[in-house]
C-alpha cells in the first residue's frame, strides 16, 4: 500500500498549520462561523445537529494496523470512544470540539491520514472495491490507479471549486462491488481484444433527489490515457455545469440536459489538449505508486485446523458460510468483519475493536485492512488456517455476527440522529429491522438481500439501489418512509422503483416483514435471491403485500 513521501508529509503538515491558524481566527471571532464555513468544509469539518463533525479520508478503503491505531486513539482521545466508517470509504467523529481538530489532524498526519477534499465542491475521496488486490475474480487491482487519481486531484487548482461535488468511483473486477454507475464517473477495469487492460469509462451517475445511472463515454480508455480524460470530463463540466441552481448542478443533471453526445464530443475536443499536456509523467509516477502495491509474501501452510473447525463448530461454519469471499491465492479468503451486529448502529466501531482489528490485520492479515462502502470492516489476506483463531477473537469483541449480505447488513445514514440535513431517522429503522428478523429466525432463510436506508432526500444511505430501499422523510412534521423496491447497485445496476405511499415510523419493520414473507412464499427456491424473485414476477405481488387493504378492494 502506499507510503507517504517528503513532499507528501510537507504538503499535510503546512495544510494542517494553515487551517490550525483558521480554527484559532474563528474561535476569537476574527472569522464569522459563514466566513469560516467554505475553511472548514475543505478539511472535512461539518457543523451537525450537535457538534462540529471530522470527517476523515480513507483513499480508496485502504488502512495498515498503525493508521486503525491512530484512529481508535483519535475516538478515546478527542471523541466519545467509537468512530462511523461511511458509504464512502471514510470515517467520520461526530462529537471532536473545534479547538481540538488541528490537533486531531495533526496526530492524523503522522501516519498518513488526512481530511482533505472529504467535502465540499470538489473531488471527493476515490472510492474502490474493497476486495481489490485479493478477490479472484479481479482483472487488475484498481488502486495503484486509485491513488493516482487521489494525488492528481488533491488541491488541483483549477478543480478546487466545481459546480457541486464530486465522485469517483473504480472497480478492477467484472462484479461490480463498487457502485460505479450511481458516480460521477465510474471507471470498470475490462480488456480489450488484445488482451490489454483498460477501463470502461461512465458519466452522469449520482443518487440524491435525482437518481441516475452512468452512461458510458468510453467503451475502452487504454490505462495510459486515464488522467488526461479524467481531466477532460472534469474540465468539461466544471464550464457546462450550472451554477444557477444546486439542486441542478451535477454532472449528472449537465449530461442529462446537453445529452451524452453533445457531452461527449466536448469531453474529446478537450482530451486533445490536455493529452499532450502530460506527456507521460502521469505514468511514471503510476509505475512508482504501482511498486507499493505489490502483492504480500503469501504463505503456503495447510488448512486442517480450518477444515477441523468448520466440520465441527456450527457457529463458526455459519460465519465462514456468510462472512469469507473466495481469494485469488489458494488457501487464503477474504473475510468482511460485520459492523452490524443486530441492534447496532450501522458502521460504528468503538476504539477497542479498531485495535482489535488492527492487531488481527498485523498477526494475520499481512497488515491490510479495509472499509467497504457497506460500512464493514475487511480483512483481504487471511490464511485459512488462522481463521478459528480469528472467530474466536472476533467473537469475544462482538465483531463476529454471521450476516454479510443478510437482513440486517443494511447500510443506513445517520439520520436526524447526528445529520443536519436529515427529515427523519436511519439508525433506529435499521437497529429494529435486524432485532426482528433475528427474533423470528428468518435471517438465513430469506438469504441474499441489500436493504439500505436513508434519512433523507440525499440518499447518503444508497436507498436507491438497495433490493429494498427506505427513504425518510418529513410529512408534516411527522416521519413518513417510502419503500423503493428492484434497486441494484453491481454490474447489473438498476434505481429502484418506488412501490406508493409512505408508511409511518412504527408501520415501517410490518411493512418489510409482509414484504419478505410475501418472497419466501413466491421464490422458485431456497436459491432465488429476492432481487431475482422481483425481476422475474415484477412489482405487483410485492405491492400487495405491502399495501394488503388496497389489494383487497381492487379485487
């Protein structure tokens, strides 16, 4: 993974001193809180319901042991003991006072973390797959290329100040496990005919009060001519985007109104210019970034005691049967630390397990860790043979709970709970959601299934393309959750479809369960997941389940 340099430790000390001598000029009252917003916002500091909130990057998911430290040492030390790992590969601390942040991030910087760009109207943090570099089904490991990206567009000058945010997104495998249509641009690493790796390359993407999905403007971009396009598009919108209106000032919406031809043929007259422009530095800095990549020493040992384990303890043979992905190297797996442990807020993690990890990830792991945007935690390297020993860790620290991919692995945002943008609340819809199933021992039946929440029109929680999709909203002053069904966020990505009225906060877990209860009863089998059920018999038995009154008075 990659290690800071001298410029890169100058560069962060020297921002991290300028907006120290910010924080210091608002704390007197030099600076008014609307002088210091636009301050803040570019070093990842947001005014929530409570409290100031650091939000900090994690490029591209990826942590080693020390970086896990320094945060469970940031959550004890200027924080309430835990920290909220985010749809976007981030962490946020919702409870820091102001006067501590630069000390925050200054104890950040030492090993490598910062908060730069994780708001505002810029390039946001790149995410990725957060199987990348492990899962056997990957073409090429996408974040050498992740964090190219990241070093080009942190404080580029001409992109400091776009029309709305920004978001990338970058998957090195068919599967997409990095929600790349629902990005601005979204990068699919394909080969061409000759066998060359390249991406696919799509616009337009975005959730929010619009959702969209990317449409493609490169069928193939060859690798070497990444970041001159990427500099196109983003040039391109950052004159065609409007300004006039926020709500209408994604890429999304500018592609949308000029359509992608139009939009396309701008982004090609201007990849002419800066092609030339960088004259293959780009490359040699990628050939250097791609040395700090290179696979770890895997080890070649025999998987008896995992063998032993999973034959004789049920317990642990759920977990491996739910939590462990196939890894490219034999012998080893990739295991996903559940973050949602039924009643738990989704994505927090306290101090303690962070260290947890990070001693696992040290003793086990070759020293990587992950966070996916499914706020969990990813061990990508774990030798088969170590994985009794990991359970039975995991297990004392609460981490162990077996559903990754079930009922209750449900993203969900934090709501009215901390956001102050939020009409109703996340968390406790998701909390009551994962109890109940657990209660009625449904979990494992029903399967397969993305059930993601959001808060409020922002859609920060992915409600869009969940298989089941919740949106909170205000009604009057009273919360009221619409139910989008059909929604997919991999390769074969689809925006949900909403399926009517909105269902009030105590009507919400009756509504799932008549849901889930009407696809055990309709699926073809045990092995039909609920999205496939729904694209097979389309909406209606879902709606009648949902809305059982209306269903008997229209027959």
């Amino acid at each position: 993974m990659y290690n800071y340099n001298d410029f890169d430790r100058a560069f962060l000390a020297e921002r991290n001193a300028q907006f120290r001598a910010q924080v210091e000029r608002r704390i007197d009252g030099s600076l008014t809180e609307e002088e210091f917003r636009p301050l803040r916002l570019m070093n990842g500091v947001y005014l929530q319901l409570h409290a100031y909130m650091l939000r900090v990057c994690i490029p591209y998911g990826t942590l080693n042991p020390d970086q896990m430290r320094r945060l469970a040492h940031v959550a004890e030390t200027w924080d309430k003991g835990y920290g909220h790992f985010t749809t976007r590969q981030n962490i946020q601390f919702n409870w820091p006072k102001l006067k501590d942040i630069p000390d925050i991030l200054d104890s950040l910087g030492e090993v490598g973390i910062h908060a730069i760009q994780t708001s505002g109207n810029t390039i946001r943090n790149t995410t990725a797959d957060h199987f990348a570099g492990a899962a056997a089904d990957e073409i090429e490991d996408p974040r050498p290329v992740a964090e190219l990206i990241r070093q080009w567009s942190t404080d580029h000058p001409e992109f400091q100040f776009l029309p709305r945010k920004f978001k990338i997104a970058i998957t090195g495998s068919p599967n997409d496990r990095a929600v790349t249509r629902a990005h601005d641009i979204g990068l699919r690493m394909i080969r061409n005919a000759r066998g060359e790796p390249g991406f696919e390359v799509l616009v337009g993407g975005g959730l929010g009060r619009t959702p969209m999905l990317g449409a493609v403007i490169r069928d193939f971009l060859p690798k070497a001519d990444l970041l001159p396009y990427l500099e196109a598009i983003v040039s391109t919108y950052n004159v065609m985007g409007r300004r006039d209106n926020k709500y209408k000032a994604r890429i999304k919406i500018t592609v949308f109104e000029n359509g992608i031809d139009t939009f396309k043929a701008a982004v090609e007259d201007r990849f002419a210019e800066t092609r030339a422009q960088f004259s293959g530095v780009d490359q040699q800095i990628l050939q250097g970034i791609e040395a700090q990549f290179a696979p770890p020493a895997f080890r070649n040992a025999p998987v008896d005691a995992y063998d032993t384990a999973y034959a004789a303890d049920p317990v642990f043979r759920a977990w491996a049967d739910t939590n462990l992905h196939p890894h490219r190297v034999e012998g080893y797996a990739i295991v996903t630390v559940s973050l949602k442990a039924h009643g738990a807020t989704p994505g927090d993690a306290s101090a303690e397990q962070m260290r947890l990890l990070a001693d696992l990830a040290e003793r086990h792991g070759h020293g990587e860790l992950r966070i996916s945007h499914e706020q969990n935690v990813i061990l990508p390297h774990v030798h088969r043979a170590d994985l009794p020993q990991i359970h039975a860790e995991l297990q004392a620290a609460g981490l162990a709970t077996a559903n990754v991919g079930l009922v209750s692995d449900i993203i969900a945002c934090p709501g009215m709970d901390y956001c102050a943008l939020a009409t109703a609340r996340s968390i406790p819809v998701a909390q009551e959601i994962a109890t109940h199933f657990d209660a009625l021992g449904l979990e494992q039946e029903i399967g397969r299934l993305k059930i993601k929440i959001s808060g409020c029109i922002n859609a920060c929680g992915h409600h869009h393309v969940g298989h089941i999709g919740i949106l909170g909203l205000d009604r009057a002053g009273v919360e009221n959750y619409q139910i989008t069904l059909g929604g997919d966020g991999t390769e074969t990505a689809a925006i949900g479809e909403r399926a009517g009225p909105g269902f009030a906060y105590d009507q919400v877990v009756p509504a799932i369960e008549r849901l889930l209860r009407a696809y055990l009863a309709e699926r073809a089998g045990p092995e039909e997941a609920f999205i496939d059920a729904y694209r097979r018999l389309g909406p209606a038995p879902f709606k009648a389940a949902l809305y059982p009154e209306e269903a008997r008075d229209a027959a």
